[in-house]
C-alpha cells in the first residue's frame, strides 16, 4: 500500500504545501511507501514531486487531496481505484475580494467541491471551523479533524539565535500572510501607526507575504502607508525564503494578526514558537489555533490595542506570562501529536 498524496501547485513558502511535505515525512518515518503528485511545482521543488499525468494508484493505495481552490486535478483523481481522501484547507468566500478574478476564482472552487465532494471516500479538515465549511458544503459523510503540519525543525536554529541576542532598541511589529482583503492589513497598519505616532517612534512593522496576485488591493495599501507618511517605518517583504521568514520572526518583538477568514493560521503558531508574544483578532479557525493562549481580541480598537501592544512590550511580567502559555499551548501541534494522530486515520481508512 502506498499513500500518495496530490495536490494542483507544490510551492515553498505556502502552508499548505508545507503541510503536504511535512506529513510526506512523517509517513516514511512511520515505514509507509509514499508518492507526491502536482500539476504544477516551483522550480524549487520539482524534487519533491511527480507530474499528475503519471499518477497510477494501485486499489489498496490510498490519495489524500489537498484542496484549497478550483482544482484542475479532479479528472485524474477520481479516474483513480483507490481509496480517495479530501484534505481540506479552506477557501475564502469571494465577498472578500474585490476582483471579478478573485471572486469568480473562489466561487467556482467552492461550487466545484459542491457538486464533486461525493466522489471521495472521506474527509480529512484541518481546523473545526474548516469540518464545519465542509457540512454546510453538503458532506454528509464522517469528517476528521487533521491539524496542519508546522516544521517547527526549520525555526529552532532562528528560536535560539533569537534567545542569545540582546533585545532590539528598535520595537518590531510582525505580520506574516499573503496580501489578500481578508487579512485586513490595514488594521495591522492602523494599529501601528497609533503606536508609532503617539507611544514609540523608533518602531517600525514588517508585513511578508506573497503581493504578486493582489493587484488593486496592494496597491491601496501601500498607497495608505505612503498616505500615513510611514513608508520609511512599514515595510512590504513579499513572498520569501522559508529561511527569510525564520529571519524576520527572529528579528520581531509582536506578532498581530487581523484577519476575518481563516481557516487555520500557522504563522500563528510559528509566531508562538518564538516567543512573540501573539495577538490575533477572533474570527474563523483563530481562536481554536490560539487556544488558550495568545491574546485573542473580539473588537479592532487601534488605539486601545496600540496600547496593549505598549503593555505587553513594557512590562516583562506581562509577556513573560504570555509566551509561557503559548510555550504550553504550542506542544498541542508537536510533530508527536501529529503522527499519532495521521497514523491513526489512516488506520481507519485502510480497515474501512
């Protein structure tokens, strides 16, 4: 038996790729033969993986699909005699896009899984909320919870280098998502520029993250910062290295997330691993990825959250306090914890 795995483009920086080759790993430890199919692969890649058109399973194998948007895969999957999983990760609801493109993208990749979710044998999500997107999508059949995969391996050198240094004069703002109208930079911007303006001007805020498909929507936002006069204190990144972004949370003192659609997060744990004390707005998968820990807010109050942002940055009890219920919370999605839990369904679905 073979677990193969298939997603349409395999890409560094992307968590759910990150989450197909974590969980890539994790099955050849557990003595498992496994196979990665991709339509598409960034150069960067192209090891890891096989074209879709050589996709051949055998009756006993089983494929997990990663599905996060309009998929053009699905003919060879369900050609397939295998037994079918769908890993979901969520699409955002096109109401929060403001291209005909991007709503009409999202749009046809919630209608695809409409009308060809029963062509799976099961179902796998990787938050509650995203078990919860699939029910009211019309799956009636048993779904499990899989939490997505974080390689917390790839930050632990940053983690320590991180813990040697001595803390920055400078106070560094973090935000880690692609540039898309759900993840609400703008509040992250507003929420700065109050600290910046009226508690601590020798601050500054990174926002990385992948710009190249959000057309207007970039544009806006740097448009504002400009507007702000905070071109010199918020810098764009764009998409980067693995390697680089261990740099820039290495690099922060405060991690803030206001994004209204989620369906998991995993900057947000990558955040707590290390040791930034994490601030995230209560929408979609957020409060179950935070847990108990972190700072979950239910309002966007800039100036009120500048100040709490000021709190915990000043008062060393304070942060000292949050990070060490993130350092418990984070143990929740240990490599450990994952295999267990993948070995065990796929157990269910090889005896089904």
């Amino acid at each position: 038996m073979k677990i193969i795995q298939v997603m349409d483009a395999l890409d560094y920086g992307d968590a759910v790729s990150g989450d197909l080759l974590g969980k890539d790993k994790l099955l050849n430890e557990m003595g498992f033969q496994t196979a990665i199919y991709t339509k598409y692969a960034h150069e960067s890649m192209e090891s890891y993986r096989r074209d879709i058109s050589e996709l051949s399973a055998d009756e006993d194998d089983i494929l997990l699909y990663h599905y996060c948007g309009d998929s053009c895969v699905l003919t060879k999957i369900f050609s397939q005699k295998c037994k079918k999983v769908l890993i979901y990760h969520n699409i955002t609801p096109p109401e929060y896009f403001n291209t005909e493109y991007e709503k009409k993208l999202t749009s046809s990749g919630l209608e695809q899984l409409k009308i060809k979710h029963g062509q799976y044998d099961y179902f796998a999500a990787d938050s509650e909320f995203n078990k919860n997107d699939l029910i009211k999508l019309g799956v009636r059949k048993e779904i499990s919870v899989l939490p997505l995969y974080i390689n917390f391996d790839n930050l632990s050198h940053y983690k320590a280098e991180k813990k040697a240094r001595l803390r920055n004069e400078r106070v560094t703002f973090l935000f880690v998502g692609r540039i898309a109208a759900n993840k609400k930079h703008k509040d992250v911007i507003n929420i700065f520029n109050y600290y910046h303006t009226n508690i601590n001007k020798n601050s500054r805020l990174f926002l990385v993250g992948n710009y190249q498909y959000a057309g207007e929507y970039f544009h806006e936002l740097t448009n504002y910062v400009a507007s702000l006069g905070l071109k010199e204190y918020i810098s764009f990144e764009g998409k980067v290295s693995d390697g680089m972004v261990c740099g820039f949370y290495a690099a922060a003192d405060i991690f803030i997330c206001m994004s209204e659609h989620e369906g998991f997060c995993a900057p947000l744990l990558e955040s707590m691993y290390m040791q930034l004390p994490t601030i995230a707005y209560d929408a979609g998968a957020i409060s179950s990825t935070m847990g108990s820990a972190g700072v979950l807010v239910k309002h966007k109050d800039y100036e009120q959250l500048a100040k709490l942002c000021h709190v915990i940055l000043s008062n060393e009890s304070v942060r000292d306090s949050i990070i060490s219920a993130q350092n418990k919370w984070i143990t929740t999605f240990s490599k450990e914890n994952i295999k267990e839990r993948l070995k065990e369904l796929i157990k269910e679905w090889e005896n089904a």
